[in-house]
C-alpha cells in the first residue's frame, strides 16, 4: 500500500481565528484610549496656547502699550474710547501714534494695556477731563475653559473605561 500523504492544511482552525481576533480587539481597546488620550492632550495644548497667548474676543489686532505711553495720549487727547475689564485697558486712539520695537515701526489705532499693580486713583478723573468714552465690564470669573479642565479627566475615564 502507498503511503498517502494528506496535504497540510494551511487554514487555521476556530480557535486560532479566536484568539486572533480577540487579540485584535485588544489591541484596538487599546488603541482607542491613546486615540482619546492624544486628542485630550492636543485640547489641553490648544486651551494652554490660547489661554496664554490668544486674545479671544475684541480688539484682536490691539497692540500692546506702556501704561505711560496710554496715560501721555490720554493727556493728547488721542484716546477716544477704552474697555476696563479688571486691571486690563483696551481702548482706540483718535489719530493712530506710530510705535517703534526693535527695527520695525508700526501704526497703532487699538491698544491695549494693563494698570499697575499699586493702581492709578486718579485715572478715572484724568478719562473723564479729556471726554473718553469708559466702558467697564466684570472681571471674568467663569471661564469655558477652567470648566473644560475640570470636565476632560471625567470623560477620559469614561471614554478609556468603555474602551477596555
């Protein structure tokens, strides 16, 4: 009798195609949390950048001034208008004042400034004399993104906890 030999079964079997597949979704659990982990990452980065370096709102092309400089074009009769938000001062001057940094000159219309720590007292008498137009708003105590920070590491858990 010839010894038959049966070919060699390239197919895997079920429980092979199991483990693979339960090592896959493993794998993709695990990928999703550092999907979300980066994401959270990134936002958290943005909001920094933001937070620090970004004026969200009006006068987004306001220059920064010297509180010196604010106070002489006050006196000029050069500022027409200003916003007060706690120890912040932003504002448009009448005809623009070129401020020079470095090389470069630039022409500033809005501007923006910020009191001095010990106060100015008499600020208010020196707006009022030269006919500024005073806007005050409340310093911002709320903010989306304080809530944010508090939120995001709720919903990381959750979000890495439903992934595994």
């Amino acid at each position: 009798m010839k010894n038959l030999k049966m070919p060699e079964n390239n197919f895997e079997s079920d429980k092979d195609k199991k483990e693979k597949e339960s090592r896959m979704q493993q794998l993709l659990k695990g990928r999703g949390c550092n999907v979300w982990s980066s994401l959270l990452w990134l936002i958290i980065a943005m909001a920094f950048l933001f937070w620090n370096f970004g004026d969200l709102g009006a006068f987004e092309n306001a220059t920064m001034i010297s509180y010196s400089e604010f106070r002489k074009q006050v006196q000029d009769d050069n500022v027409t208008s200003v916003t007060v938000q706690g120890e912040s001062i932003r504002g448009q001057f009448e005809k623009a004042i070129d401020q020079t940094e470095g090389d470069q000159t630039t022409s500033v219309k809005e501007f923006k400034t910020i009191l001095p720590s010990f106060g100015d007292n008499g600020l208010l008498t020196l707006l009022e004399a030269h006919d500024v137009t005073v806007e005050t708003q409340p310093e911002q105590n709320f903010s989306w993104i304080n809530l944010l920070f508090s939120i995001l590491p709720f919903l990381l858990l959750a979000v890495c906890r439903r992934a595994i």
